[in-house]
C-alpha cells in the first residue's frame, strides 16, 4: 500500500484525555486549571477534558485544595506567604483554597526559613538593607523579616 504524502504529513491524532490526564498527575499533582492546559496543549477536544477532568477528580486524583497545601508546605521553606499565594492564583486555585493553604503555615515556619535565608545571606556578605529587601522580595511579611534582620548579630 502506498502512502501519500498528504497522509504521512498529517498530524497523530490527539491522546485519550483520560489516559493523558493520569500520566500528568503521577508525574506530580496539578492543579485542575494546570491540567486543562497541558490537555489543551497536547490538542485533546475540549468535551473530552472536561469527562477527563470530571473523573480524575471523581477518583480522587484531582483537588485543588490539597494541591495547594502540598506547594504551600513545600514553598514555605524558601518562600513568604505573599509569592507563595501568587504561585497559587496563577496556577488557578481560588481565593478561599489559597487563604486557607497559605494560614495553614506556621508563623514559626516562615520565622525559621527566613533566617535561613537571612543567615545566608549575612555569610555571603550582604548588609541588612539588602537581606530586608531580599525577603520581602520573597513574600515574607513585613513583620516577620523585622525580628529576623533584627536577630541577626
């Protein structure tokens, strides 16, 4: 049989959404706005996304409330509250999920990671004013990087 050319330089027919949707989320979680664009992306028809995203959150496999405390809990160690809700609502997770996951980090947590981050900084040389603007630059509340700058010796 011999194939035109017209065949061989037609694109490969989108993947199952279903199937696709599962290989994304084992990789790691998502949150349901990232998983519609990489769905989008990889040209599965809309009707399918939509049945795709419907069942892997009715298995379990798809909530947006755990995806944001998991990155939450995960960014807390070298990020403030502010950039860590900022990742959240660009990835698509609404208000309530992202109060809710950025409150869910401790005040001590966010204390102990920024002078991490401030004890590094002061070793690398840097002054005062540039470790405040550093971790303000990081989403630390304004409260938090006054008693780290002000515990440094």
């Amino acid at each position: 049989m011999r194939v035109s050319r017209a065949d061989h330089d037609a694109p490969p027919p989108p993947p199952d959404a279903f199937e696709a949707a599962l290989r994304l989320l084992t990789g790691r979680p998502h949150s349901e706005l990232e998983l519609r664009r990489k769905l989008v992306r990889r040209r599965c028809p809309p009707e399918d996304i939509d049945r795709a995203v419907a069942r892997v959150r009715g298995l379990g496999y798809l909530d947006d409330a755990a995806f944001a405390r998991a990155l939450a809990a995960q960014r807390s160690r070298t990020r403030g509250p502010a950039l860590i809700a900022a990742e959240l609502a660009a990835k698509g997770v609404d208000r309530q999920a992202v109060h809710e996951a950025v409150g869910g980090v401790e005040r001590a947590d966010l204390l102990e990671a920024a002078r991490r981050l401030a004890d590094r900084a002061a070793q690398g040389g840097a002054d005062r004013r540039l470790i405040t603007a550093r971790l303000l630059r990081r989403g630390y509340p304004a409260d938090v990087v006054r008693e780290v700058v002000t515990a440094l010796s």
